[in-house]
C-alpha cells in the first residue's frame, strides 16, 4: 500500500504521523478544525501539513472525484435500495451487523461484476438467452441423431 484516500473525520494527528512513519501518502480530507497548537509536535505538524498540501493539488482533487463516485455513490445506493434507511433491528450491535452484512454484500457484487461481467440483471438476463439457446441446441441435435 502506497497511498490512503478517505474522508473527513479519519485524520486523527497520530493516524497521519503513523502513515508518513510507514511511508504511505495520505489524501485524507480535513474538516474545519480552526487553529492548531504544535508546540513539541513538529512530527505531526509535518504528517498533517504534508496531507494538506497533497489533497489541494491536482491529484488530491482526481481522487476525491473519483471518491465522490465510485464510494459515495455505493453508500447512496445501500441506503436508499438496500433497505438501510430504516432499521428493523434493535441495538447498536445488532444494527453494526446488519450494516456490516450490507456493506460485505454489496462489495461482493461489485467484485463479481468486475471479475465475470456478471451480476447486473441485463448480464443475467443475456446469460439465461445464452443457457437457453445452448439447451436449445444440444436439444436439436439429440433430436436428429
């Protein structure tokens, strides 16, 4: 791993400081905090002004595009398809492993849709014509031998 992209409220000071520690460039967004106080904490003053400077340029602004639609839209689509707006269990533990299961499932289908191509309902709905016409065929053939 060489480079982090998340969103704001992930940069605690220590997670910077431990990522430039391990050499890994972090593109994290920062929420408005208001001034800083660095005295004796020139280590994650460096980590936190490294990030800043990363995420205002170019490329910090490409990967929060492609944050913006590739993740969030994903979220969007849990909440609002997926039946996450409203929750029928009870529990912070329970409601943890619902979302948990939502988040596995739908990163699963995103997995095999890359891999196969499958998994959309257009895919599928080609693979059941192409099963069909297959069958029809072995069909055909058993018919006139």
């Amino acid at each position: 791993m060489s480079e982090v992209v998340a969103d704001k409220g992930y940069p605690s000071n220590e997670v910077l400081r431990a990522l430039e520690e391990m050499g890994v460039r972090s593109y994290i967004g920062e929420p408005e905090r208001g001034g800083r106080w660095w005295e004796r904490r020139a280590a994650r003053q460096r980590a936190i002004y490294a990030n800043r400077r990363r995420i205002r340029g170019v490329r910090g602004k490409r990967f929060e595009a492609a944050r913006g639609e590739k993740i969030e839209r994903n979220f969007a689509h849990q909440f609002a398809s997926g039946g996450l707006r409203r929750l029928t269990v009870r529990g912070r533990p329970n409601v943890h492993k619902k979302v948990l299961l939502q988040a596995m499932a739908c990163n699963l289908a995103l997995l095999v849709r890359a891999l196969y191509g499958a998994g959309k309902p257009k895919a599928a709905a080609e693979r059941a014509a192409e099963l069909f016409w297959l069958l029809l065929g072995l069909l055909m053939r058993l018919l006139r031998g």
